[in-house]
C-alpha cells in the first residue's frame, strides 16, 4: 500500500486505536473528541496568532487530521465518501467577496 494514500492513512489511525484501545476505553466517544478537535483547533489559532513557525502549524494540523480521520473509524462512515461527496457540492457554489475575503457557503435569501 502507498505510504502516501489515503488508505494508508485511514489504516495508520485504526491500528493507533486498535493499539490503546480506543473503542474499549472512550476513545471513540464523539463528545471526548469534539472537545479534542477544540482543543488542536485553539493550538492551530495560537500558532496564528502568536505567529509560530510553519512546523508547529503543520504538527498541530496534522494532529486535527488525525483526529478527523479517527471520528470517521468511531462514527464508522466513509470519510473518504464524504470529502468527495461535499467537494462536489462545493465545486458548484458561487463564491463571494465578504469584507474582502472570499467565502464559498450555501448562501441562502434572506426571507424576513
């Protein structure tokens, strides 16, 4: 298998869990790993913010993707399905200037 592919990496993160235990131990609870995924999310804004190097932004994102990918094994759903499902709803939206920055959302008509 490509050490490079995504399988890889899905494999790579079930044998981490398999390894401690995750599903036996609560590793797999989804409201433990949105508190994590917090968690890596405030160390991503701290590199940001603080203005760390580009190595401690790629770890703490990396940790997030672990994290992704690990939510896709304790939620058992194809994470791989899903990315390609929602590029191609993406792929389709319009995007916008918003306060000078672009923004590709699912914008809705304001009705009231």
């Amino acid at each position: 298998m490509n050490s490079d592919s995504f399988d890889s990496m899905m494999a790579t993160v079930q044998a981490f869990h398999d390894k401690h235990g995750f599903n036996e131990a609560g590793g797999e609870d989804m409201i433990y790993r949105v508190a994590l995924m917090a968690e890596e999310l405030g160390e991503i804004s701290a590199c940001v913010s603080k203005g760390k190097g580009v190595e401690e932004l790629a770890e703490e994102c990396a940790d997030l993707l672990i994290l992704l990918m690990g939510n896709a094994i304790a939620a058992d759903f194809d994470l791989k399905q899903a990315f390609w499902e929602k590029m191609g709803r993406l792929s389709k939206r319009a995007g916008r200037m918003i306060d000078g920055r672009i923004r590709v959302s699912d914008f809705r008509q304001d009705n009231g």
